[in-house]
C-alpha cells in the first residue's frame, strides 16, 4: 500500500470488464461521497478505452439519482486493447491532466486492478480499486459486488428447473458461471438442493458422480440436479458430461441447462446495495487519506484496505466446510 501527499480535488470513477449488480449502487456511492466531502467527480464512459478517448462527464448527486436499483453499469464498460499498451495508457494520463483529475476509482475484477496498477506505477498516480464481480475470486474481500445477486438469480433458477425435473422424473444438469472458482456453484447448489456439484477446484472425477446418482436412486429420488461450474472439466464441456451420464446410468432422462448471463443482470440485492454504498465511500475515503494501489474490501463487515497486487495475485480457496455441508445435505 502506497500513500501519497498530493492533494484531491478532482476524483474520476469508471466501471471496466464483465458488469455485475451492485455496480451502479457502487458509482452512486462515490460520487455522493465526493459531494458530502466537497470534491468534483468526473465519470467515465466505457472503461478504460472511454478514458483513453476521453469520454467524460461531469457528475453530481443528482447525475446519480435512481440508479442504486439498477443492474448493470450506467457509465458503460468495455474491454480496451489499447489500454493494454504504453501508448494507449500515456494518452489515458494525458486525458486525466487535461481534465484536472487527481485521483481515480476503478470498479472491475482482476484484469480492471492489473491495468490499475500498471497505470498507477508508471505516471505515479493515485487509483482506488472496487472489487464488482460475480465470480467472487477476488482475495483480499469476503464478497465482490454482484455475487450476492447472482447467487439469488441461479437459486431462483434451479428451484424452477426442479418442478420439471420432478415432474418427468428428469436428471438436470445446470451450469453456472465460475470459469475458475467454484463459489456460485457450490453455495447455490447448497441453497437449491443440488444432488452433486463440480466446481474447477476439485477434481473429484466422473466416477464419484456416478456412484452418487445411483445412491440417490436406490434411495428413492426419481429426479435429481447437478450444478457444474463452467470451469469444471470431468468433460470437455457440459454436453459432453452428460453424453458420459446416458451412456454409464440409463435410469434417468437428461437435459442440460445454461444459465449464461441471465446471472450478471438484474436489480442488487439488498445485501450488494449496502456493500456497493460501504465500498464506495470508503473508496473515496482512502483517497482523501493519501492512499493508492489499493483494493477497497469487506473482511468480517467491516471496510479494509488491501494491496492490488494481493487482490490479483492471491489465490481465492474453496471453502471446505461448505464442500463437507453440500456432501452430508445431499444423501
């Protein structure tokens, strides 16, 4: 963690990378915050690739009013190839200077915080990080914006699968977002009734899977769910996983389902609103205390401070206790 004594006037913000829920409750809160504190906020269109053709705009606390229900991200996002590049990144700075910014928020996942920091290093720049994705692999923070929202979408999902699956006696296989981690899978597996989940970061083979289905058979279910990260790879994919299943276990009829983005959209939850509101003030809070290079976290409800290169580089680990809940709910 940097801390720097130049002082802040001017704090722009700026939404990059896949959107989440919670993302505009996140900008409303900075720049409310900036209001309460007497500071301007200049908003950023498009990300990074926004800043580098220098699409802003001024914002106040009524640019701001009648987002904090809103999915998605008013100021746009985009992923920028050129931000990617020296030069790209030297016209984003020049863009800043002109427009008389001190300081910046980044709302995004790990790519947003990589480019942060590269840009934060080299023109010695003060940059606040918010960690908005639905992945929650974050490290550093209990929970990313958005994670909550898509938790309760994919439930919701599941739940409805479930009436048809025990309607025509049906094995589900449904896959959720978690390219590398497994939080969606196995929290939302847990709170649907899931009969087996496969998260990226076991290996447990087809096999154990197997074997779980028959038990569930001879126990009596006529209808089962199993809830794949889409990062899993007992199969090359979820439609192949489900050929190995028809050609090894005859007593179900299959179907698949993909979920896909139905999970990054729709109204925050509660919970994401209130998160987006604490990380947002605390964000422009820390700027104003001097710091930079920084990822705005929540660890045990309450706001803390956590290194970039930590956030980016550290590994998010699978919470065992929940794998052991998930094995013991689902005889």
């Amino acid at each position: 963690m940097k801390v720097m004594t130049k002082k802040i006037e001017n704090i722009a913000v700026l939404t990059s990378g896949g959107d989440a829920p919670g993302m505009n409750a996140a900008i409303r809160a900075v720049v409310r915050a900036c209001s309460f504190y007497q500071l301007k906020c200049t908003g950023i269109y498009r990300g990074y690739q926004g800043l580098i053709e220098a699409d802003f705009e001024d914002l106040d606390a009524r640019s701001v009013r009648n987002i904090i229900n809103k999915g998605g991200t008013f100021l746009k996002s985009t992923r920028s190839m050129e931000f990617k590049t020296k030069e790209g990144r030297k016209k984003a700075y020049d863009n800043l200077v002109k427009e008389g910014v001190d300081a910046m928020v980044v709302i995004g996942g790990d790519g947003t915080f990589t480019g942060a920091e590269y840009f934060s290093q080299e023109f010695n720049f003060p940059i606040v990080g918010i960690p908005a994705t639905i992945d929650n692999d974050i490290n550093g923070t209990d929970y990313t914006l958005g994670y909550d929202t898509a938790l309760n979408t994919v439930v919701e999902a599941i739940d409805k699968i479930r009436d048809t699956a025990s309607s025509h006696n049906r094995l589900f296989l449904v896959e959720v977002m978690g390219r590398d981690a497994g939080d969606i899978a196995l929290n939302s597996g847990i709170g649907a009734g899931a009969e087996e989940i496969l998260i990226p970061e076991e290996e447990t083979g087809v096999e154990r899977m197997i074997e779980s289905l028959r038990r569930s058979k001879k126990a009596g279910k006529t209808s089962s769910i199993i809830v794949v990260a889409e990062g899993e790879k007992s199969g090359k994919n979820i439609f192949e996983l489900a050929r190995f299943i028809e050609e090894n276990l005859d007593e179900y009829e299959i179907r698949v389902s993909v979920l896909g983005h139905i999970q990054r959209g729709g109204s925050p939850s509660c919970f994401d609103r209130v998160l987006a509101s604490k990380l947002g003030v605390g964000a422009v809070e820390a700027l104003m205390e001097g710091k930079t290079e920084v990822m705005i976290g929540i660890h045990h409800q309450k706001v803390v401070h956590v290194n970039l290169q930590t956030a980016i580089k550290g590994d998010a680990k699978i919470d065992k206790e929940l794998r052991r809940v998930a094995d013991i709910t689902s005889v």
